[in-house]
C-alpha cells in the first residue's frame, strides 16, 4: 500500500537519480566479469567493495526518505572515488608500474577495454564515483 | 508515476539491459569464433597443435587446458570417450592456457616429449601425478622431471628440447590466442567455434551431438 508521501519530490528525485547510476555501475561491472569474462584485477576489486553496497544503502534511503543516508553513503562513494582515481592514473601511466600493488596475478595495467581510443574501465568506474559525490553533495547543500 | 513504481521500473530496465546486453555480446561472440573455426589458420585454428582424430572428422573440439587444472584432468577421459562413441567424425585439437604459475615450463615439457611422439602418453602421466607436483595450485617443475622420466625418453634431448625457440612459440601463440579468445578459466572448450551456453561435461556433450547431427545427419 502506497503512503500518503508516495509523491515524488526534487530531493526524492536527485536519491533516485543516484541510486539509478550506482545500480548501473554494479551491474556494469558485472557485465564485465560475469558476461564478458575479464578478470577483475585487485584494484577493481577494491571499488567493486565500496560500489556495491551503494545500491543497497540509497535503496533504503528512499523507502521512506531518509535523508541521515546521505552521510553514510558518502564516504564510501569517496573512498571508491580515491581508489578509481589511483587506478586511472596506474592505467594511464602517470603512476609507475614499480609502486603497483598488483604485480602477482592480474596485472592492473592490462587494458580491457578500449572505447574512442581513452575509455577505459577505471576511467567509467572514476565517471561513475564523480557522477553519484556530486549528486550525493547537491542533496546534501538541499538538506542542510 | 509513484515512487516504488520508478524504483520498480528502474531495476527491471536496467536487469533487462543487463540480459539483452549479454545475449547480444554472447551471440557476436560466437559468430567470430565459428568463422574463426572455419579458417585454416586463425587463433582458433594453428597448425603446429597436437590432435586426436581423423583429419576430415567435420566436427573439431578445440580444447584450451593447463596441465596443472584439476578439471582439465576431470575431462580428460570423458572427451576421449566423447570422441569414440562418434568414430572418425569428431577431432580434438590441445591447445594450451598455462594459467597457474609455472604451468607453462610444465607445458614446455610436454612439448619437447611431443617431439620424442610420447605427447598422449606424457600427458596421461602428468595428470596421473597431477596431486603430487600441482599440488596447491603452484607447479613444481622438478617434480615434473622425476615424474617424465619413467617414460624411457631420451631425457638429454628432452632437457635441451624444452627450451627450443619453436616450442616458446607455440606457448606464447597460445596464450596470446585465448586471450583473443576470451579464455580466462580452464578448460575451455570450442566446438567447431561454438562454446557451451553454462560450463559443464553435459553441456559439452550435448553440443558436440548438436554439431554431429548438424554435419552428418541433416
């Protein structure tokens, strides 16, 4: 049964926005290990860690509306964001193969995908971390 | 529209994107690696590999393994089965994904003992004595040379042969062709360029019947 605020509102929306983008994102990355079989190395497992509760976390914070969710799920979207960042500068080279912390296994450094010559998986993974902080803080100024 | 009808909405079109996205990668998939299996040189197709089975046989598995791969052993005698219960109409081709590390020294001695025509009966024993030198997924080569040399090979030969440029060849070929392929667990099977929908020796049986059929029963 529908509540009496089971209306849609700009804060609701921006939520569910977010929400949206980060369910994309866990699926996406999905799509790469599970359908297109690529291993994911040991950083990607690190932003899949602080990905993949988001979806999870911003559910609950729209069903009712919880505003208290934006601080708990902040700080897991900006530490994906540092590791998503680390990443994309390993994948690019301006961060040295020697200072990699996956040397053994699969290598960080193996490019994957290749879209237009620049898109690679940690450049829509740092995307997707930019893309739901920036809502996530314009929810927040809304709020406060 | 009402919230938990978006929220509804949302999840079944993005799982939706999700399922029709890996039909469609799956299918291009497929449609590349079967032109692949029809040229005669492709990285599905080499040469230089080891098979069993007529030449002519219009049914080929291509099988990616590592020596070191518990279900690659698993497989090994069912596929030879799989092979006799169709008489001279399937072939197996043994290509090599060496993913454990120091699998591909141990793939190098294969080779060198394919030189010496022992290749089946090599490969028979290394997976015979797989528990003892992989054990724990890590390689031990030089168990692997006291497990080979009960074989009667000229093991001299076999100690300079494991190092022969082409057989580095043939190993870093085949690495480079799974890649390609998109093989990253072993074994992975293609049968005549077609994978199994889910992993599984039934799976692999009911494709090869279905590719039988095609070619010889139509």
């Amino acid at each position: 049964m529908a509540d009496a605020t089971d209306s849609v509102d700009t804060n609701w929306a921006l939520l569910f926005a977010c929400w949206l983008l980060v369910s994309a994102a866990s699926l996406g990355s999905l799509f790469f290990s599970e359908v297109m079989e690529l291993p994911p190395c040991t950083l990607c497992w690190y932003q899949r860690i602080f990905m993949f509760p988001l979806p999870i976390l911003l559910a609950m914070g729209l069903f009712p509306f919880d505003a208290k969710v934006v601080r708990f799920a902040l700080p897991i979207a900006f530490l994906g964001w540092v590791v998503a960042a680390y990443h994309l500068l390993l994948h690019v080279g301006v961060i040295p193969e020697g200072v990699s912390p996956c040397s053994r296994g699969v290598s960080c450094k193996t490019k994957y995908l290749d879209i237009f010559g620049f898109v690679s998986i940690p450049l829509l993974s740092l995307l997707a971390f930019s893309s739901v902080i920036t809502l996530l803080l314009i929810l927040r100024r809304r709020l406060a | 529209m009402k919230k938990h009808q978006l929220v509804i909405f949302g999840a079944a079109a993005l799982l939706i994107m999700f399922a029709v996205g890996g039909y469609f990668y799956k299918q291009q998939r497929s449609k590349k690696t079967q032109a692949m299996a029809k040229q005669t040189e492709s990285p599905l197709s080499r040469a230089y590999a080891q098979t069993l089975g007529p030449a002519d046989a219009k049914v080929v598995i291509v099988e990616f393994f590592d020596p070191g791969c518990e279900t690659c052993r698993m497989f090994a005698a069912p596929v030879k089965r799989l092979l006799d219960s169709y008489p001279g109409k399937v072939r197996l081709v043994k290509r090599y994904a060496p993913f454990h590390d120091g699998a591909d020294k141990v793939v190098q001695i294969l080779e060198a003992a394919r030189l010496q025509g022992k290749y089946w009966e090599t490969l028979d024993l290394l997976f015979e004595g797989q528990h003892r030198w992989a054990d724990h997924h890590s390689p031990n080569p030089d168990m692997v040379w006291q497990l080979v040399a009960s074989l009667g090979l000229d093991m001299e030969r076999l100690r300079r042969d494991v190092n022969d440029p082409k057989i580095l060849a043939i190993v870093r070929q085949d690495i480079t062709d799974a890649q390609a392929l998109g093989v990253h667990k072993t074994p992975g099977f293609f049968v005549n360029g077609k994978t199994m929908s889910s992993f599984g020796l039934e799976q692999l049986q009911a494709l090869v019947a279905q590719e039988v059929e095609a070619q010889y029963e139509r």
